[in-house]
C-alpha cells in the first residue's frame, strides 16, 4: 500500500509540474481562479484587481474594460484557449438565442466542412474521434431541453477531464484547429497575404502543431468557416499598452445583414478570454 | 475517452503489421502503450544494414502529446545520447502534431540517422566529432552499427565506409575521372613523356600536340613507345617552323 500512495504522489506531482511548465510556456500567469479549462462567469473587476500595482496603462483600462463588460470567462492557456474560447464562445451564443434550430443549423454546418477533413487525405483513423465529439456534443445539446441545462452541458464538456486528462475538450479543440487549417490549405488566396511570408504550408504546418496558439488569421478563417453563416459576429477586445484608456475594439462582420449575436474575446498579448457585454453598453 | 486512444493505438499498430515495404515493425506485451519498435539502418550511411530498437511509451494524453521516444539501440550520432538513447528531434516535441502516428515518428527517427544536425546536438561529443573529423566519425558510428545494430563489418576501404567518407570517396574520384579527361584534352591523346620531352626543350605544349598532329604520330592509346627518330626530326623541324 505504501507502493501505491507512493506511485500516486509521484503521479501528481509530475501532473503539478507539467501543468506548471505549460503555464511557464503559454508565457502569462494564469490565476487559480478555479483551476477549470473554462471558468463560470467571473466579474470583470477580477481582472482590474490583477493590474492594482501594476502597469498604469492597465489600471486605467481594465477599469473602463468592466464598465462596459461586466462579465468575463477565465479560459485555461495552455496553447488552446483561442480555440478554446472561440468554440465555447460559438455554442454558448447560440445556446442564449435559444432557439434548438440554430444548434441543429450549427450541426449541419459543422458536417458540411467535415469534408475538408475527407478531402485532406489523411486517414479517416486520426480524425474520426474529433469529429464525433463535435457530433456527441451538439447531439447532446440538441437533446437538452432547457436552455440552463444545455449552458451545463457545454460547461461540463469543455472542462471534461476524464481519466486525468482533458481528452474530451481537446478533440473537440484538436477538432475546430484542423478544420481551420485545412480550410486555409484549400482556400489558400483568401489568406496567403495575412500569413507570414506569403507560406500557407509553413504557416498550416505550424498551426498543425500541439503548441500553435489562435491568431487572427485562423481567428478569421474559423470565423468565415462557422460563425459568419451563422449570424454570429466576433468582437475582439485588445487590452495592450496601445495608447488610449480603452481596450481597442474590433469586429469580424458576419457575412449576413442581421447580426444574431456576438462573441467577445478579450485579448491579453499571448492570451484569449471570454468577455461579456452590460446590457446598456455601447455595442 | 481514453479508449479513444486505445482504440487508435490497435488501428495503428494493424496499420504497421500490414506495411511490409518500409520495414518497420513494433511489437508489445499485455500493455499496449508500452511498445517496442524497430527500423533499418538508412542505405548509404554508417548505420546500414543496422536495426535500431526503439523504446515508445504513449503518454496518457496521446495523440495530443507525442509518444516518448528513446533508442534501446547504442548509435553514435549526434542527435542521440551515445549513453541513454535519448532523442534530441523536434517532431517529438514542440512540433509534434495529433496527424502524426508512431510509425511516421519512427519514420522521423530513421531519416534523423540519415540528416544528422550536429548543430542542435543531443551528445556534444559525438557532433563534435562530425564536424572536426567526419571520416572518425563515420568509422566509429560504422563501428557501433557494428557491435549494437548487427550491420555487417564494413571493409575500409573498399565498400561503404560512410556517408561522409562515400561522399568524399566519391569526389576523390569524380576529380581523378575529370584530371584525367583534362589530361586526355591536353595532351591530345598523346602519352604525356612522349610530349614532355619536347615541351622541356622550350615549346609549348600545345604547339607540340599540334605538330604531333602534323606529322601523324601514333598516339598507342596514350601508351609511351619509342619514338622512331625520323619522325622526332620533322615534329622539331615542324615546332622551328621549318618547311
């Protein structure tokens, strides 16, 4: 028995230490909030008491960032959470709009650019998990009656640490980074002068990798892949050292006259959050 | 969801027992996470006609990390500790991606045996030595296929020493193929003797082909003769410029 809680010390400690590394890698300081993947709905103030003696520019920005938002969702960066944040982001807008047909069109369309994954010529044995925890999940959701009851599912399914790991969110993120890369691989004009060098296969190759972060262009390429059709705008709030007291704003139009809804993410250099917007605030 | 993993690990391991043209194989106990697998010793390199066992234990969070990888195989090169067999690769670590499997992993590994980048060094020693004294280098890592990986015994000398030593082998002999043609050019197919003997009593020695030429001496496929002195009195009077 010794053995045993001997072996199980050892496993935690070594989980602690790469936990610790991927935060020292990811390059920020994640606080223990909760210590979830996507965190509940936390006040933004959090955020303007993280800059208290720090840097001015902060200060005065995270204190204006929670007039206007008063809400943000911590999300875990360990290389995913621009993924993380966009896809939770997507499903959650659609969920508040609560109307079951707008998952069931999500589901659909998630389908349709499946076929990036077909046409990709890798083995359908690497991919078909992704694909179906994307499936499982939206099947649940459709299944899920009440628009809370669905809020948890999502909530459960991206902190899903089964067996001592994240499996389960991670396909579904290693899922939506795939889709994005093979979509820029097949539409290679549309992004060729966003990505350095003009090299889609460098950039692809990169984003292909565990430890490639979002960026705008696979930002906008997941945007124009599954949200813009949807109706779903995406909102960026940049909080910099960029001159003015504000968090600079910027939006993805979608592709539709009328706006559904729209996802915020706040970006801290290196790192994506989930923002939310007061009822009365300028949009 | 981690029968996701096993699930994927038996389909990979299936895929590796059906491919019988690159000559990789793995193999396992009751642990299907804890394999071993082996490849050939690339053609052309100090490590043919080696195997190299191959440690592979697949991390619980497979295929989002790459599976651990090591050398149970001795190698000498510098991409792997000549003392524990650890793997210094980028593809095993931060640009390994959930496309990739084990046997593209061991695929890596084989051609890392052919590329060498004694600059990103996992044994200092040994990338040392590859860039001070490849020919060394090449015998020593010929030697350890030898002892660890059953190559057969290289005869220096006359097969393969290497990469390096092939290569430089093999430039040694490209510039005696083009000394040789330049020569032929030269010397007009003449014995070279036969032509200096001349050029020493202060003619050129393209002049001296040319009266060669003039006079219709036979060149006995560059072989030296002796010259019947007739024909040597008209390429000197041919050389003075006499009629």
């Amino acid at each position: 028995m010794e053995d045993t809680g001997h072996n199980h010390m050892d496993k935690t400690t070594s989980r602690d230490e790469e936990l610790a590394e991927q935060r020292r890698l990811a390059g920020e300081y994640v606080p223990a909030y909760d210590g979830l993947l996507v965190s509940q709905k936390l006040s933004t103030e959090l955020i303007h008491e993280e800059y208290a003696t720090g840097d001015i520019a902060y200060q005065v920005k995270t204190s204006n960032l929670s007039k206007d938002f008063g809400f943000f969702r911590k999300i875990r960066g360990d290389g995913n959470c621009g993924f993380r944040a966009f896809y939770f982001g997507l499903l959650e807008v659609l969920i508040e709009l609560g109307d079951e047909n707008l998952l069931k069109a999500q589901k659909t369309r998630f389908n349709e650019v499946n076929g990036l994954l077909v046409r990709s010529g890798v083995d359908s044995i690497i991919w078909e998990d992704w694909v179906e925890a994307t499936n499982r999940l939206l099947n649940l959701l459709i299944s899920t009656k009440h628009k809370e009851e669905r809020l948890e599912a999502l909530f459960t399914a991206f902190n899903n640490e089964d067996d001592m790991s994240d499996e389960h969110s991670r396909e579904l993120l290693t899922h939506l980074r795939f889709l994005i890369s093979y979509h820029i691989k097949e539409n290679p004009e549309q992004y060729k002068h966003f990505v350095p060098d003009g090299s889609i296969d460098a950039y692809c190759s990169s984003l292909e990798t565990v430890s490639a972060e979002m960026d705008e262009v696979s930002l906008t390429a997941a945007h124009n892949m599954l949200s813009s059709a949807a109706g779903i705008n995406i909102e960026v709030l940049y909080l910099d050292r960029s001159i003015g007291n504000s968090v600079t704003r910027h939006k993805w139009e979608p592709e539709k006259e009328k706006v559904r809804g729209v996802i915020t993410m706040l970006f801290r250099p290196g790192h994506y959050d989930l923002a939310y917007p007061r009822e009365n605030a300028p949009s | 969801m981690a029968s996701n993993r096993a699930r994927r690990m038996r389909k990979e391991i299936a895929d590796i027992h059906s491919d019988d043209v690159s000559k990789i194989t793995v193999s396992h106990g009751d642990d299907i996470m804890h394999l071993k697998g082996s490849f050939q010793g690339p053609p052309g390199t100090p490590y043919e006609g080696g195997t190299y066992v191959i440690d592979i234990s697949i991390p619980q969070e497979y295929p989002f990390r790459p599976p651990i990888m090591k050398f149970d195989t001795k190698v000498w090169h510098p991409n792997v500790s000549s003392q524990t067999g650890a793997i210094c690769l980028d593809t095993l670590s931060s640009a390994w991606s959930p496309v990739l499997t084990v046997k593209s992993a061991l695929l890596s590994l084989q051609s890392l045996l052919s590329t060498p980048e004694p600059n990103d060094p996992q044994d200092a020693e040994v990338a040392k030595m590859l860039k001070e004294r490849p020919k060394e280098f090449d015998r020593v890592a010929a030697e350890w296929a030898n002892k660890y990986a059953g190559a057969p015994r290289k005869d220096r000398g006359e097969s393969s020493g290497g990469a390096t030593e092939e290569s430089m082998r093999r430039k040694a002999r490209k510039s005696k193929e083009e000394e040789e043609a330049e020569r032929v050019a030269q010397y007009g197919g003449y014995n070279e003797r036969m032509i200096d003997d001349f050029v020493s009593m202060g003619f050129d020695r393209d002049r001296v082909v040319a009266a060669f030429d003039f006079v219709g001496i036979d060149n006995n496929g560059g072989e030296w003769y002796e010259m019947e002195e007739a024909y040597m009195g008209d390429i000197t009077a041919r050389l003075l410029g006499e009629p």
